[in-house]
C-alpha cells in the first residue's frame, strides 16, 4: 500500500509528488480552486462575447459572426485541452503562464480588433479581410488557452486533496458552469452598458489575471521554484501594466478610432442603452451622417432620398391617419407632414435615447424639420411587435415600415409573418404598407423573400426599386461603417390587404414622368416612372 505522505522516490517531478503544501486548511484550499474556476470561466466567457458583439458590430451579419467565433473557440478548447496534458507535471507553472498569456490576449483582443479596422479595414486588396483573419486568429489563441485551464485546474485540485475523479470533475464542471452563467449576464447587463466594450474586457482580462495570479503565487507558491515564481509575478505585473495602461487610455483610443471610421466630423457618440448612436456633421453646411450600432442609417443627400421613396408612394391615397414602425430619427415623419390631409402621426420606436436626440440635437431637428415636435406627432417608446400585438382594430390608412434593413440578423422577428399580420390588423380596409426590403441589385433574395412573407400575410405587394445616386453615402442600407461599397439601389414594397396590388402613383403634387432606370438583374422593370423626383422601376416577379 502506498502511502499518500510517503516522500516522492528520487526525480518524481514535485507537482506529482503528493499533496500540497498549502498555506491553508486542504478544505479552504479547495474551496479557493473552485472560486478560480468560477473566475476563469466567467471571463472566457465575456471573451467570446466581447469578439462576438465586436465582430458584429464592425462587419455585420451577427449570426456569421457568432458562429465563426464560437466554432473556431470550441475547436481551439479542444486542442488546448489535449496540449495541457504536456503541462500536467507543472502544473501550478503552466497555469500561471496560461493565464498570463489570456488575460493578456483576451483582454486586449477588443481594441486590438478596433484598431485594425478603423485603420486598416479600407485597405482592401490582400488585406480586405484582414479584419476577419485576425477575428478568427483570437478566437483560436483565446480558445486554446481555455481549453489548458480546466486540465491543469483539474490537476491542481487533486494536489489539494486526492478524491474521487467523478466528484471532482462534478465540483469543476458546477463551477464552470455557474462561471459561465455569471459571465454571460455580466456583460450585457453590467459591463456594456457601463463600462463599454473596451474598457469592459480590459477589466474582465484584470480580473482574469489576479484570480490565477492569486492562485499560483498564494496558494500553490510552494510549488513552484525561486526562479518560477519571480518570473510569473513580473509576467503578471506586466500584463496588469499593460491592461491598466490600455484602460486610461482607452476614452482617448476610441475617440481616434471613431474618427477614423466615421471620419473627423463627429459630433456625438452615445450609448442610448439601446444602441450605439453615432452622429457626424449636420451643422454649418456639411452633411448629416447618422450610425446606429455602427451601421449607416441617413448619411448626406441621400437621406431625403430614401424617405422620399418610402413614404411617398404610400401617401398617394388616404392618409389622415398614419403609423410609423421605427422611425425614431425623424427623417420618415418629415416626409409624412409634408403631406397635407396628415391628422395624426403616431411613431412606435424602440430607442427612447434616439427620440431624445431627434428632439434636441441641432444637427438631426433641422434634418427632420423639427417633425417631432409638431403636435400631430405621438411617439411610444417600444418595440415595434410587441407593441402590434397589443393594439386593437383598424386603425392607420398608412402604414410605414422604417425599420433595419431585412439582412440585419437582430431585425429579422419585423419582417416576419406574424409581424406583418399584426400590420394588417392595424390597416383600414384601404389601407398601405410600405416596407423597405434591402438592396435589389445585390440581395435580390433576401428583397424577394420579403414579398413572398407579405404575401403569406394576406398582402397583395407591388415592387418597386429606386437606384442610389452614387456617392457611396446610401442611406438605410444599414451597411457597417468603413465598408468598402455602398448599394447600388433600394428596394421597396408597397402592399395592401387582399389580392389587389395597390397602384404606383405619385402623391398629390408630384405628378409621374417617364425615367430611365437600369434593371436589377434578378428581375425586369414593367414600369418606370418618377415620383417626387425620384426615378422609380416597379418589379416584374423574378424567374428564379
């Protein structure tokens, strides 16, 4: 029988050698490496998050986005998990290295991603996806190194005290769970909202690093060598350097970040609690450029462009009452009151800090015309399907659709078929909705799609398209900031309950003419004509 205190035989590596000799009661030691554990896996789990949301918020498409990071992060713990197998002998060394190595690359993988797309990410060429290459290299460095930590903590707390695998892997796995879930609410609610999202995993990397720097140098220094634990504490103090160096100048950092993705004219960049709100120019003559989340939403003279062509069209019949889903700049309500005939306008927006803004900021009230603040206007704070199952009758001759765009993943419950069936609801017998479906030219599918889901709802939908003017300044594409092309076009639905298309017809005042449009090439124009000012193609159905 082999003693559990008996002295290790001559070369036995002292990690393996037997329990540790530990500074605490083996109780209290133990109870400390699961609070590591519970630390750890709450701050892997801010990482993916962190890369998840930037990516996001820098490239679009957030479901590619989540499933690239989150793929190639599951693969990488695999791998790390089998390399920390060749650590197990020193382990309490190999931890320390590890979270060292992660705080530093998982904390800093933010701003490090910023940096490379705001300064980088117009580049174009080999590097035109740049960006997307090193979103990928963090994912994998960071899931590497998670994958070592539980094998190595798993090692560890056997050092403490020798139980039953089966319990011991239990007491790790609850703890990593429980991390987790602390994590994954951590960031939403504590650290975006409060901190940012720089600054946010710059600390989550602070506390990634004390937590297994308390670890390895309080409980487990007994373990380690003279040498060993000198190197670990000036690792750990340069990381806590870097991190902390990176935090006070993070304010600065994104300011010249902002710049240069939304260019030198900022004038206000918020976070409304609903969004990120990034607003350039509209002052002293230059152009109003209007961000939401990082996605261009009214950007130079092509905003009155774009809701020229949305609200229009609608208008053409009655409109004494009309309803705007989204909205909350203005920019459609302008439009509406333009209109005479307009009694009452309500407008649904979810963002009460972007409501706020186009009340009082002198850039986007001269834009919207101040519409606002016209007392035809009623505006509730809420989100547009759930305030739709709530309303009761007929109500609206008008309803408009100004909402992101149909390839924005967040958007896509507001172009489904029980949203437009609870629009129909809202409609008068006669009534419109107009819907904007995202670029023809270059989604064609995605345009078409969102007729076919209208039709499903018992509309029947006329298409129709207008070309961009080519500046590169789309407005309503909701394309990310910095991206290299803009759309070529926007497309649009008009629709109205039953089988009936309505007609394509200028409002009041705006009479049709003849106009040239170039053809999408998924679909032919059956019709061109010119509403407002605007060189209008209706669609032919595809022949896909």
């Amino acid at each position: 029988m082999i003693e559990t205190h008996a002295p290790a035989p001559p070369g036995t590596p002292h990690s393996l050698a037997g329990p540790a000799r530990l500074p605490v009661r083996p109780g209290t030691g133990r109870f400390l490496v699961l609070v590591c554990v519970f630390v750890c896996a709450a701050c892997g789990l801010v990482y993916e998050l962190e890369l998840v949301a930037f990516a996001s918020y820098l490239m679009g498409d957030s479901v590619t986005q989540a499933s690239v990071v989150l793929s190639v992060m599951v693969f990488a713990m695999g791998i790390g998990s089998l390399g920390a197998k060749r650590l197990r002998r020193h382990a309490a060394a190999g931890f320390g290295v590890i979270e060292s190595a992660l705080a530093l690359v998982g904390g800093g993988s933010a701003m490090t991603l910023y940096a490379v797309f705001a300064w980088t990410g117009g580049w174009g060429g080999m590097w035109a996806g740049g960006p997307r290459c090193l979103l990928v290299t963090f994912s994998l460095a960071i899931g590497l190194l998670i994958g070592a930590e539980i094998p190595l903590l798993m090692e560890l707390i056997q050092r403490v005290r020798r139980h039953d695998a089966g319990a011991t892997v239990a007491d790790l796995f609850a703890a990593d769970y429980v991390g987790a879930l602390v994590g994954g609410l951590a960031f939403p609610f504590l650290l975006l909202p409060y901190l940012g999202q720089l600054t946010g995993a710059l600390l989550t990397g602070t506390v990634n690093m004390v937590a297994g720097g308390a670890l390895v140098l309080g409980l487990f220094r007994r373990d380690l060598t003279r040498r060993a634990r000198w190197t670990l504490l000036v690792a750990g103090l340069l990381v806590l350097g870097i991190l902390g160096t990176a935090a006070a100048l993070a304010g600065d950092f994104e300011r010249a970040a902002r710049r240069a993705v939304y260019g030198t004219d900022v004038r206000v960049a918020v976070r409304t609690g609903v969004q990120d709100v990034v607003l350039t120019g509209g002052t002293g003559g230059r152009p109003l450029g209007l961000y939401l989340d990082g996605r261009l939403r009214a950007g130079g003279r092509d905003a009155p462009r774009y809701h020229r062509a949305l609200v229009r069209p609608a208008l053409a019949g009655p409109h004494a009452r009309v309803l705007i889903l989204g909205g909350g700049d203005g920019l459609a309500a302008r439009e509406v009151l333009r209109r005479r005939g307009v009694r009452r306008l309500d407008i649904v927006e979810l963002d009460p800090g972007l409501v706020d803004l186009a009340r009082r900021d002198p850039g986007l009230t001269a834009a919207n015309g101040h519409a606002l603040a016209d007392p035809r206007v009623h505006v509730t704070t809420a989100d547009a399907l759930t305030w739709l199952r709530g309303a009761r009758g007929p109500a609206y001759d008008v309803v408009i659709a100004d909402l992101p765009d149909p390839g924005v993943t967040a958007g896509t419950k507001l172009y489904s078929q029980e949203f437009y069936g609870l629009a129909r609801r809202v409609l008068a017998p006669d009534g419109r909705l107009a819907v904007h479906a995202g670029p023809v030219t270059s989604r064609p599918r995605a345009f078409w799609t969102v007729a076919a889901t209208l039709r499903a709802a018992g509309f029947a939908v006329s298409p129709y398209r207008v070309p961009g003017d080519g500046s590169g300044s789309e407005a309503g594409s909701d394309r990310p900031a910095g991206a290299a092309a803009a759309p070529r076009d926007w497309g649009f639905l008009l629709a109205a309950p039953g089988r009936t298309p309505p007609p394509l017809r200028p409002a009041p005042g705006h009479p049709a003419a003849p106009a040239r449009a170039a053809l999408a090439s998924d679909a032919e124009a059956a019709e061109r004509t010119r509403i407002g000012g605007l060189r209008v193609s209706t669609l032919l159905h595809p022949r896909y």
